[in-house]
C-alpha cells in the first residue's frame, strides 16, 4: 500500500476520524503513515487521507476532496475484484495503487403477501409518478454538500430484529426483483428513528409509491443515508441534524408487510452496505 507522511496537525484528525467510524479501522504503525483504511470489499466504504494537495481517480472516476484532505471509495453490491487508484499531487509523482476488493455471498430473500400493483405497476399513472420519484431521489443523492458531517462516525439509526441485510436477491410474491440495497430493521409502528451521523435533510417524500414516507440524509460529499416506510418525519429539507437526533418514526407505508425501517446508504453511484459502518447492534 502507498503511504505517504503527514504532519501533526493532520494526525490529530485522522486519528479522531479512525474512532469515530465504525468500519474496519485501525490504527497505523507510530499514527504517521496512514492515508487509506476501510472495507474493501463488495458494499464496503473506505476512506483516504492526502498530505498534499491532489487529484484522486477511483478507476476513472475522479473524486471529490474534502475540506481538509479526505477522499471517499465506495464499492457496489457487485463490484469487480479489484480497484484502482490515482493520486496525483499538485506537485510530485503521480502514485497508482491498486487494491483487491473481497467478493461477498449473498442470500435470497423471499418476500409474500404484497399488493400486486406495487410489485408489478403497470398503469401509466403509477409508471409517471415512479419515474418522478425516482428522479427526485437521484437528484438529492447526486448534491455535492461540501461539509465533512461523516466526520461524526455512525451509529444505528434504530434499534430491533434484522428482518432483510443489504445484497440478498428478492423474489416478491414469487417474482425476482431488484437485489436489497439496504439493512431492514423491523420494529413497532412509532418507533424512533434517530440520524445515524451528522447531516442535512437533502430529500422529504411523503407518500413514495415504493417507499412510502421517505428521508434522505447528506452526509457530505455525496454520501448520503435513505430511511424509507417511515410513519412519521420530524426534520424538513435544508436542515441540519446532529447524530443521535430523532428524523422521524418507523412505519409500514409504501410497498411494505410490517413496520420496519429501510436503511441504505449510497456514495454516489456506489450503493453500500450500512452494517459496515456500525458496531453490532
């Protein structure tokens, strides 16, 4: 792995990010030479540290630098086996690193008892108003918010049984459907629902045909927390939430059999698992 140093200042953030962030962590030999730490693997999220001012490339994607130096990767539920990276300092060698990203086994998830037309809309009335949902949602996930809030670290935004994990291919009333993006914890109708980091309110759907009522959460840099089939949201868009801070209420609406809440997080277009970034519950 490429290192590079950094100075004490810089240390001293760092270190404050490896314990506030729950995803793999660890802390580098003397606390001098660490620049790049997280899960790599399929769902994971990693996070990079530069000490000097750079261009970074994740394969050939360019990447948004934080305020102070950080850089985010994300890897989807599929991604290929490995990944490279580009740091190109402003001034200095360009330094390519390529890194091995772990395959993931995923379970089939089999769900019964929904409503037909929200497993197969066929009206053109339903299909318009999904593709504007969908659209409203992918805006709001694509905003550059230049705050590092992801600084807070995670904690679970809910508390309850495990009912569906991130990854698991869904077969919806005996049909495939679209693999599980998120972690579903399944509660009472009216639990709490608390901001599992810092962040600001990017997105209020209040009756989403799939998802009911739907928060989307910023945490800087485009990394953002969906909370879908909410029964209640108590924070409106613009607004800055503290973690730990009540959103809003587990509930069943949208395309839903029981209260539960949908958790997912997205970096970018990289869909990641969020029981990376927590302790066990």
């Amino acid at each position: 792995m490429t290192r590079v140093s950094s100075s004490t200042t810089h240390i001293s953030i760092w270190q404050r990010l490896i314990f506030a962030l729950g995803i793999g962590f660890f802390l580098p030999q003397a606390l001098c030479e660490a620049i790049i730490k997280g899960n790599f693997t399929q769902g994971g999220l990693v996070i990079g540290s530069l000490a000097e001012r750079s261009d970074v490339w994740q394969d050939d994607e360019k990447l948004d630098i934080t305020k102070t130096g950080f850089y985010l990767l994300g890897f989807g539920r599929d991604a290929s086996r490995e990944v490279v990276v580009t740091i190109k300092p402003t001034k200095g060698k360009t330094r390519i690193t390529t890194y091995q990203i772990k395959k993931r086994n995923y379970n089939t998830q089999r769900i019964e008892g929904l409503s037909t037309h929200q497993v197969s809309p066929t009206s053109k009335k339903d299909l318009t108003r999904i593709n504007k949902e969908i659209n409203q949602i992918k805006r709001a996930r694509a905003l550059l918010i230049q705050e590092e809030y992801f600084k807070s670290g995670f904690i679970w935004p809910a508390k309850g049984l495990i009912s569906g994990v991130y990854g698991s291919q869904r077969i919806l009333n005996g049909e495939p459907r679209r693999p599980h993006y998120g972690i579903d914890i399944a509660g009472k109708s009216g639990d709490l629902i608390v901001a599992p980091a810092d962040g600001i309110v990017t997105l209020v759907q209040i009756d989403n045909f799939f998802s009911g009522q739907t928060l989307i959460l910023d945490h800087g840099y485009r990394l953002s927390s969906s909370f879908l089939h909410l029964s209640e949201i108590n924070v409106s868009e613009g607004q800055v939430v503290k973690k730990g801070e009540v959103i809003g209420r587990m509930g069943s609406t949208g395309r839903s059999t029981g209260p539960h809440l949908d958790w997912r997080i997205n970096l970018r277009n990289h869909r990641i698992d969020p029981q990376l970034l927590v302790p066990p519950m």
